[in-house]
C-alpha cells in the first residue's frame, strides 16, 4: 500500500494536477508575483514546440517512406479531411444551438461605445488579413529552414509529405537514409520524456499568471458564458465525440483515463501544442499506424478543432445578445458558413481566437468589433477548455481513420489494456 501511495505522488497526473491547484492558490494570493510566473509557462511550451517540427517531419516520413503507396497517403489524407469537416460543422451548430438555448448574454444591455475597443484594437486589425486565400498560401513555406524555424505545423506537414515521397521512390537506397531518421525519431521521443519532467513546473507558472493576471473575480461577471461554453464542450464530448469513438472500438473513459497526463498538461498550459509529441508516441503505441498518427494529428491541428470551433460560435452569438443585437436566421448561417472557413489554422498563433471572431464579426456588420473587449478578460479561461477540447478531438479522429484504413493493431491496444483495465471495448475484441 505503501509502494502505490509513492508511485502515485511520483506519477506526472499527480504532480500536473497539483501544480494546476498550487498556481490557482499562488495567483490569488499573490497576483503581481503570479503575474511574474509567465516565463515558466512559455519557456516549457517553447522547449515543446522546440521539437515538434523536427518529430513531425521524422513521423511523416517514416510512415510514408515505409509505406511506399502515395495513392493510400492521399486516401488516408482524404478520409481525414472529410471526417474534420463533418465533425466541426456539427460542433459549430452544436455551439450555436445551445447558446441560443441558454441565452447567456441576455439581459446585460451593453452599450458599445462605453466598452474600451483599444484592447482588442491588434486583434481587428489581423483580422483583416485572415483571408481563405492567405491561409492556403500560408501553406508554402518561403523556405524549408524557415518553415522548422517558425514551427508552422502546415508547411512542415506539407514538406514531409513530399520528401516521404521521394525517399519511398529511391527504393532499395532511401533505406539507409530512412533507418537514420527511424532512429532520430526515437531519440525525439526521449528528449519530450526529458522535457515533460518539467511539466509541473510550467503548469504552476501558466496558472499562477492566469489567476495573477485576470483574477478569479473577472470570471463573475461572464460566469454564465464561462459556464455555457464548457457545458456545450463537455455535452459534445460526450453526446458526439464518445459515440464516435466506440465506433472506433473505444472505450472513450477509458481513453480518457490513458491520457490524462497530457490532458492535464494541456489543462495547465492552455496549448494543446504543449502535448503533441506525447500524443502522437502514445497513439502509435495503442495500435495506430505511423502514417495514420503522422498524416492526422498534424492536419487535425488546423482542421480538426472541436473546442475551438464551439467558442467561436457561442462567442458571437453571446456578444449580439449582450449588445441587444437581434440577428436573423440568414445572418446567423452566415456565421457558421464564415466560421467553415475563417475557423480553419486558428491555432499556432497568439489570439487566433480572438483573430477568427473578429474576421466572422467583421461578416456581419451589426454586431460590433469593439464588442469583443466584453470577453477578453475572460478569453483565457475559456482557451483552457479549448485545448483539451481539441486534443481530445484530434486523438479520438486519428483512431477513426486508423480502424477506417484497417490499420488499427489490436493486439498492441489488447497489451496496453492489460495494464490500463481495457482501452478498448468489448464489443471490439470479441470481433477481433
């Protein structure tokens, strides 16, 4: 009894959870030195992100290089896309349909030109250049080393998914080069076991600034936004996302037991970034390919984001019922088709949130831009609940497309079940 008692304290969930709980304490109690806290946060996110291009471009080309089909690379990526579509359109009616439900920001009577527009002012201004046209042009690296540099996960998918291709049509001599970056890989993977032992205390310094620097007592008077957007994330979790993945041979709580650590991670640091690498080794450790867990998770971070998508929805909607702006339903289904697209790469860029609502409000005229000053204070809160929205989101589609390309290992997922009570459901083992 003993033994467990110190393996739990020494465990990563514990220490994160306990580092989550002493940050809130220390930023309530001391704010100005909460506040001070911030470069612990951002310096273990930068040390993430340090290493993130580097294991993308590795995995990409890994599992294309091995697989040698660019006809199944481009069906994988298809399968993808369309299962990223399907479920962010409906995350964005999930969101729309329960603000208008709950009616969060009714009654408030906010007049526009008494709230501080200046704040928010950056915000608009890169709104205006968050086109559909930019975005996909943003795709193409200016360079290859500027792409690693910026650690923008699109342009470094985009260069791994060529050079795989030509590794894979060297045959017989791309194999010494490819058992080199197999390697490299596993050596990626050490340095992100090195780098999560500081997690707790990058998660202490991220709380510690939030609390320091907004302050609980910002959150009373939004509390009924606050509360909207993670009833809406958790109701979608659980009547979309955990159906999905039984489908996928699931057993969603216990899926979501397997990765608490990084979930916790994510919780503390508000960056689903912050995860990445974890997720993607632990994925491929429970059964799913490396092409699949190479070519999904890094699309999923762009295309993929659940809880993001639920925010932005509930954001614009919440800000014309506390401006006592009254839209119709052809406006409304503006919003959504705006957000299809403006909602795509909103992640990897401090306040894209904040950047793709004020490109949607920028959509419909009558609600005012300088609205947004209404929730930034609050905005971080809610990018807590986005990141794991989407983590959750992105791991539960790369399982999706695994057991859609019949490349999900059940015997791997049986061997991590033996240890973990079963990660996978029954229904799926009997089949198998």
């Amino acid at each position: 009894m003993v033994v467990l008692s110190k393996s739990f304290f020494k465990s990563l969930h514990f220490q994160v959870l306990a580092a989550i709980v002493i940050g809130i304490w220390f930023g309530y109690m001391y704010p100005t030195l909460g506040t001070d806290m911030k470069p612990l946060g951002d310096a273990f996110i930068k040390l993430i992100k340090m290493i993130i291009g580097p294991i993308i471009f590795c995995t990409i080309v890994c599992g294309i290089a091995g697989m040698g089909d660019m006809k199944k690379v481009g069906r994988v990526g298809g399968k993808a896309l369309l299962y990223f579509e399907a479920v962010t359109t409906f995350s964005l009616f999930f969101g729309i349909l329960l603000v208008e439900l709950l009616k969060p920001g009714s009654g408030m009577n906010i007049d526009p030109s008494t709230l501080d527009a200046s704040s928010v002012s950056m915000y608009a201004q890169a709104a205006q250049a968050h086109t559909v046209g930019q975005f996909l042009m943003n795709i193409i690296p200016d360079t290859v080393v500027d792409a690693f540099a910026k650690g923008e996960i699109l342009q470094i998918l985009l260069f791994s998914v060529i050079f795989g291709w030509a590794l894979s049509k060297m045959g017989e001599k791309g194999k010494p080069l490819l058992q080199i970056l197999s390697d490299v890989s596993h050596t990626f993977f050490k340095i992100v076991d090195i780098i999560m032992k500081l997690a707790p205390i990058g998660t202490f310094g991220a709380m510690a600034f939030t609390i320091g620097a907004y302050g609980i007592g910002s959150l009373e008077s939004l509390l009924k936004l606050l509360g909207t957007f993670y009833l809406a994330c958790i109701l979608f979790l659980v009547c979309v996302i955990a159906p999905i993945s039984r489908w996928a041979g699931l057993n969603f709580w216990r899926y979501i037991c397997y990765f608490k650590d990084e979930l916790l991670i994510v919780f503390g640091t508000a960056s689903s970034e912050s995860a990445l690498p974890r997720m993607m080794e632990k994925l491929e450790r429970l059964g799913c390919s490396k092409s699949v867990v190479g070519l999904v998770i890094p699309t999923g971070y762009s295309f993929n984001l659940d809880g993001t998508s639920i925010y932005l929805t509930i954001a614009a909607i919440f800000l014309a019922q506390a401006t006592n702006t009254d839209l119709t339903f052809m406006q409304e289904a503006t919003i959504i088709a705006v957000l299809l697209l403006t909602s795509k790469g909103a992640s990897g860029v401090t306040g894209s949130g904040f950047i793709v609502l004020a490109a949607t409000l920028t959509s419909i005229p009558s609600i005012p831009v300088g609205a947004l000053a209404l929730i930034f204070g609050v905005d971080r809160f809610m990018t807590q609940g986005r990141a794991v929205t989407n983590l959750i989101g992105n791991g539960v589609a790369t399982f999706v497309v695994a057991e859609w390309e019949k490349e999900l290992d059940y015997s791997k997922m049986q061997e991590i079940a033996c240890s973990s009570k079963r990660v996978i459901s029954k229904q799926k083992v009997a089949l198998k």
